[in-house]
C-alpha cells in the first residue's frame, strides 16, 4: 500500500484501540467489596475530574472510603489495570509512519496509568509519533479544547487530521472542529481502518 500523503496528522485513541482490556472497575469491586454497579455509577460522576488531572487518584481513593465505609491500602486502581495490546492496530501504524504520516497518541487516561504503559514489555508508546495524555493536558475528551491543543502542539489543521477513537460522542467533539474521524469498533476494524485510511489520503 502506498499513499500520496494529503492528511498529515493521524490521533489515536488508546483503549479498545490499541490496548486492550483496560477495565478496572471489576477488579477493584472485588477487592473493595462493592458492586460493581455502585462503582461504576459512581465512578461515572468522577471520570472526567480523574482524567482532566483535577481529581488525583489518592482523592479518589478517600472519596471511596467515605463513600462507601471501605479502606484503601495500595494502589489498586493501578493494580488492576492490566491492559493487552493490539497488535495488528500497531503495526498498521508502524506502516502509517512509514508512508509519511504523522501518528500521535491523544487519549484520556490518568498519571497511575499512564505510568503503568510506559513500564508495559512491549512499549507500544514507542511507536508514535508523540503523546498526548489528558491528565497531563489538564483538558479530556470529549472536549473540544482536547484537539485544539494536539493541532496548536502540531502545527497542523483539522481538515488534515484524522482522529481514531472506539467512542462516538468522543468522534462528535472531534469533527465539531472539522476533523475527520474513525470509529474503531468490531473484529474487523484494522482492516477497515486500514481501507478507511487508504481512500482518504490517496
């Protein structure tokens, strides 16, 4: 495959793109002993504050214990992110690059996390281009100002951009300023990136 490269700038996603298995909240329900819905309902209110870096992990931690009555050693968010990765995703970018293309990492994620990828044995940070964590932004998706700031750091237009995310409001903030967008989503969605990516730039 060779493209006459017109986007110059494509923004991944990371979970359900290129990791996997990046659920935590099973885990921590178990160890904490409290359903998961609970959780996870709760859990739904803080997200964004954890991932816009405003709530740090330790806060979470003592919200939980007065929530909820438990106690809270470790650091079990942590622990019990233990993410996989897709392959095929990598090494289609590994072939994006080749071609010319700038491929950068934006996602919503936090620093217990974040830290825990870049300890990961297979490295598949090291296969972009640059990173972009919401955390250390101080801004996450779907938030409009997400992409802004990627586009100002590189110097680039939403019109030449593609963005690669498994969530569609995620996709509506990013074409709201004019980005094209991918939905990576089912068992065949490499292949269909990598035909999605194919019409787009040739």
């Amino acid at each position: 495959m060779c493209y006459h490269v017109s986007m110059h700038l494509f923004i991944f996603d990371m979970g359900n793109v290129f990791l996997s298995d990046i659920a935590v909240l099973d885990g921590m329900s178990r160890i904490l002993s409290i359903p998961e819905c609970d959780l996870q309902s709760d859990y739904s209110a803080l997200e964004h504050a954890l991932m816009d870096g405003s709530m740090k992990v330790w806060d979470y931690y003592r919200h939980l214990e007065d929530k909820f009555g438990v106690t809270i050693t470790g650091d079990i968010y942590a622990d019990c992110f233990n993410p996989g990765v897709n392959t095929g995703l990598i090494d289609l970018v590994d072939e994006f690059r080749r071609q010319g293309i700038r491929c950068v990492v934006g996602s919503n994620t936090t620093d217990p996390h974040w830290k825990k990828i870049h300890r990961m044995e297979e490295k598949p940070l090291e296969h972009f281009d640059a990173l972009y964590a919401s955390h250390l932004m101080g801004v996450a998706k779907p938030d409009p100002a997400f992409w802004a700031h990627i586009l100002r750091e590189e110097k680039a237009e939403p019109q030449d951009t593609l963005f690669i995310d498994d969530l569609d409001e995620n996709c509506r903030g990013a074409g709201s300023l004019g980005i094209t967008t991918f939905r990576f989503s089912g068992e065949k969605a490499v292949d269909r990136l990598r035909s999605f990516a194919e019409e787009l730039v040739r």
